[in-house]
C-alpha cells in the first residue's frame, strides 16, 4: 500500500526545496511504496484512459477472458497467449519520433523528445518535476544552438539589436582617447599575455560593463578580438609562412 511522500523531506526531483514546497504543487504525486521506494502516481489524461478501455475490449475479443493482473496491457496480437510486444525502449522512441514528424511537430521538440524520453507541452508541463523540465528545455536549446531557430515564432518577441561596437582599432593614434582605453580593457589577450594581472583586467572590465552594460562590453570584446586575428592572419601572408607538406 503506497503512502504520501513526507512534505517536509526534501524533494525527490533534486530541487533541494522541501517537497510541500516543490512538486507537492503539481498534478502529480511522489509516493512511498511498503518498502519504502519513490513512486511517482501521474493521473490518466482521458485519452489514456480510452485507451486503455479499448485494449481491454481487444484482450477479451482475442483471448476470450478478462484481463488480469499479471496480463500485458499492449500485447502481441499475433501470438496464442498473451505476451507482451517485442519492443525495446529505444525503437518505440523513435517509432514515436516517426509519428510525431508526420505530425508536423518541431525538429527541436523531436529532438528533445528522443534525448529526454518526455515531450513537453504547456499542457503537461505540471506533469513532470522540475529536474525534467530543465533537462527537455536544455535540449530545445541545445538543438537550436547546433542547428538554427527554425520557424520564427510570431508571438515570441525578437532580440533587439545589438550596439556598434565604441573601439577604436587604431593601436598607432598619436593620442590615447577613451576609445582607445576601452580597446584595452575590452581585450582578455593583455591578460593572456601577461601584461596585466588578472585581477587587474576582472575589475576594468567590470566597471566598463557597469558603465556601458553587458552588451555593449561583449561587442566590444569580439571587435578587438577579431582585429587581432585579422592582423595575425595578415602577418602570416606576408611572412609567407603557410601549410607544410
């Protein structure tokens, strides 16, 4: 006989919050079974549940007696008595994979699906724990970062634009200008190099990103950065230095 899960114990999703204060407040629920082992009880959606009314009807109609409680509920229906389907985890996966892109359901979803084992919707998504939750959307956003966006969403609101960059690229300016400072401070390299201390280069740059904010301090950062590997690039050429056989 199963048993509610303690409230006050810490949640078995790994959140590190109390359970009252985690999952507790999600349509399903964390048990204890006699042995003392986590449960999770999710409830039937119906149509789960006419599902399974339906392979009830297909067990009687194809074995003559009801169904019982050691009998497979999703059974071979080739076979004399009954067994389960000869199906490993992994190729029902991408069975339903299969059927979810003839759906017409996103790459990025499929994708999350076929590394997750859940596929999320905002329907479901009180369902699950938290630790599920992430591990789905962590995969949305690893797809999209390996492969593209996809589709623009109408409703999600675009990034907006990013500042130009407020460097300049000239090292050999007679007169040093802010410019020329935020060049050099927006610049790991001179901390790479040893020309600076790390502590040194962490508080400029910080006080330029509380100055002029987080972007404006990464454009800046890339600009320089990409100045550099022009010059090394072009230094290369003109050196002739090039691949060796």
């Amino acid at each position: 006989m199963s048993k509610e899960y303690p409230p006050n114990q810490p949640c078995p999703c790994g959140s590190g919050k109390k359970y009252e204060a985690c999952c507790a407040r999600k349509r399903f629920r964390f048990t204890l079974d006699e042995h003392g082992n986590i449960e999770r009880t999710v409830p039937l959606a119906p149509e789960v549940r006419a599902l399974l009314i339906e392979q009830e009807r297909a067990f009687v109609a194809k074995f003559g007696r009801e169904m019982g409680l050691d009998d497979p509920i999703f059974f071979d229906p080739n076979a004399d008595t009954p067994q389960p389907m000869e199906m490993d985890s992994a190729q029902m996966r991408r069975e339903l994979g299969e059927a979810a892109k003839k759906a017409g359901i996103p790459e990025e979803l499929i994708y999350a699906f076929n590394k997750t084992g859940i596929l999320l919707t905002a329907e479901n998504r009180d369902l699950f724990p938290d630790n599920q939750v992430t591990e789905f959307q962590d995969s949305v956003r690893q797809y999209r970062e390996m492969f593209g966006e996809g589709e623009p969403d109408e409703d999600e609101p675009s990034d907006p634009p990013l500042p130009a960059p407020t460097v300049n690229p000239d090292e050999d300016a007679e007169e040093w200008t802010e410019a020329d400072i935020r060049r050099v401070i927006c610049n790991p390299l001179h901390a790479l190099n040893g020309t600076v201390t790390d502590a040194t280069w962490i508080g400029a740059a910080r006080k330029l990103i509380e100055t002029e904010g987080l972007d404006q301090f990464l454009v800046n950062m890339l600009h320089v950065l990409r100045e550099e590997l022009i010059e090394v690039e072009d230094d290369d050429v003109e050196g002739g230095e090039g691949p060796t056989a």
